[in-house]
C-alpha cells in the first residue's frame, strides 16, 4: 500500500516535470543565446559588452523569472498568432496602439504580445544608451534578448504551443530544451556581425512569421516519429540534481533533431543575430553614445516620469522613430 503511494507519487513528479518544464529555450539556452549575441557585435560594442557578459548571461532568464511574481509578464513571451484567423498576418496591426482599437487590449493580452513588447523594450534600451545609464542599459539588454530569442520558437507562435490539441504534451519544452541541451555543444555559432536594422517592427514582425511558418513541421514530425518509435524506448530517466526526471530518450531526441534537419540551430542561431542586431540599433539610434567609463547612475524621480510618459505614448501607438518623433 504503502509502496503504491509511493510509487504513484513518483510517477506524478516525473509526469509535471514533462509537462511543465516549458522555460522557452530553457535556462540554459537563453543565457547561452545572450552570451553569444554579445560576441556578433561591432567593435565600438563588444568592449562594454564583453566586460558585463556575466550579468548579460546571468540575467537572460529574469523575464521567465518574473512570470510568477508580474501580472502582465506571461504574454510578453508569446503570440497565438492563429487565433486571429486563417491570414493572421494581413489582420493584426504590427502597431500597439492600432491592435489595440482593433482588438482591445484584453484580447491582445490573452493571446500574447510578443512582438509589441519587444519593440517596447528597444525603446527603453535605446532611452537608457541616450542617458548612459549603466544599469538600464544591462538590463533591458538581458531583457529583450530573452524575448527576441522567444520569439524565435515556433510553439511560442501558436495556440497549440505545447502540442495540447493534438496530443503531444511535452513537444514544448522537448523541441526549445531539451534538444539544445543535447546537441547545441555540436553548433555552428560563427554567425556573421550584428547589423543595423532600420525597421525594427517588421524585422520582428518577419522573426514571427518564419517561427509560425516552422511550426507545422515541429508538431508533424514529431507525431510522425511517435507513431512509428517503440513506445517504451520514447522516455528515459535522468538525475537532476537530487530529483529523477523522465525525458525524452536520447534516441527519440536524437531521431526528432535529425527530421527538423537543424531547424533547432538555425532558430537559435537567428536569435543570437537578431539580438546582437537590436542591441546595436539601439545604441545607432541613441546617436552611438561613448560608453567609456559609464558608470551606475541611480534613476531620479523626473526620469521616471519620462519611462511612464513613453509607456503611456507606446501604449496609444504612438511610435517613435529615429528622431524621437511619432509616426502617426
Ligand atoms: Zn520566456
């Protein structure tokens, strides 16, 4: 009886570990990402960034952190871009302030909003490079590194994110966690410099498009190799730490990675470029300030005013561009 309750009680643990281990790329994915973004960056750049990779890797992962402890967090991880119909593209404004008529703010929310708040915290970047604010500039480099490289996940792109409708819970964190943990030590990380981009909306509107256009084939091949893999080969049990962990086995992982044929690594990949880019164009549209000896300033009472005033302004679509002024 004894041994029963015991032994269901284990097989409970092992079964949400699957299911909710769904950290988009994981911890140990998304610092790698940060750290290597630092490494595509131009040389007037890399100095500072290089001298703080510490904080820039350790503070990847603040946003999942905050998931718990923020309200409005949660969905700025995200997008269900289907929910918006068959050509979700042609009908959701790439502007904050005009989805927002469409839809309402509370529609937005529920479905995620990803690409608005990235576009929100290359504003507050760009702001603190204007004002050389040490501190700022670190954390909402870690910060929109961590959302750009989300929303570089094709399941962070649609409403059955964790194979839920289709009965393939797990594919989630299988396909962002645990295949980079396997495999990432084997990529290709020379990738070329980070470049200026000078329409940051649809830059990131396109990183969205190409996540929701893989993820048909991440959901079909991994129902594809589970109809035909011995089901009692699909799990293993690793350590971690003190707990036992039911994965997914090293030939199932292995066998999935190999029909996305390096989708994985090109994902990856395309977020450490885009985040060196976004971190670059930042510091360009703050008029390439001279970060030598910038040290921590500590945030006066007028200049939270202004954050406030900028968030009030984003949020009515008001959207800035390189000159400070709003486009509409
Ligand atoms: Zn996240």
């Amino acid at each position: 009886m004894r041994k029963t309750f015991f032994i269901s009680g284990i097989i409970f643990i092992l079964t949400i570990s699957v299911t909710y281990l769904a950290y988009a790329w994981g911890f140990f994915g998304h610092k790698l990402i940060n750290k290597m973004a630092v490494f595509t960056l131009p040389k007037e750049l890399i100095g500072f960034y290089k001298a703080n990779i510490e904080f820039i890797e350790e503070h990847a992962v603040d946003p999942d952190k905050r998931r718990y402890a923020v309200k409005d967090e949660a969905a700025r991880h995200y997008i269900d871009i289907d929910r918006y119909g068959d050509h979700p593209f042609d009908s959701v404004p790439k502007y904050w302030g005009r989805a927002v008529d469409k839809y309402t703010e509370d529609t937005l929310m529920a479905h995620g909003i990803v690409p608005w708040h990235i576009d929100r915290m290359l504003q507050r970047l760009t702001k603190a490079f204007s004002n050389k604010d040490y501190t700022k500039i670190l954390r909402y480099s870690a910060d929109l590194g961590h959302y750009i490289a989300d929303a570089h996940v094709p399941l962070h792109c649609t409403r059955n994110y964790n194979g839920q409708l289709t009965n393939q819970n797990g594919i989630h964190a299988f396909w962002e966690s645990r295949l980079p943990e396997l495999f990432s030590e084997n990529y290709d990380f020379f990738i070329g410099k980070a470049k200026y981009i000078s329409n940051p909306v649809d830059y990131t509107w396109n990183i969205i498009r190409a996540s929701y256009a893989a993820k048909d084939s991440v959901l079909l091949f991994e129902r594809m190799l589970n109809d035909k893999f011995p089901n009692d080969r699909k799990y293993a049990y690793e350590q971690r730490g003190a707990t036992m962990m039911k994965v997914y086995a090293y030939d199932y992982s292995d066998e999935y990675n190999k029909m996305l044929n390096g989708m994985v690594e090109r994902r990856m990949k395309e977020a450490v470029i885009s985040i060196g880019s976004f971190w670059y164009t930042a510091w360009v549209n703050a008029g390439k300030p001279d970060l030598k000896g910038i040290e921590k300033i500590t945030i006066s009472e007028e200049e939270k005013k202004e954050i406030e005033r900028e968030d009030q302004l984003w949020r009515k679509g008001k959207v800035l561009d390189n000159s400070g002024h709003s486009d509409d």
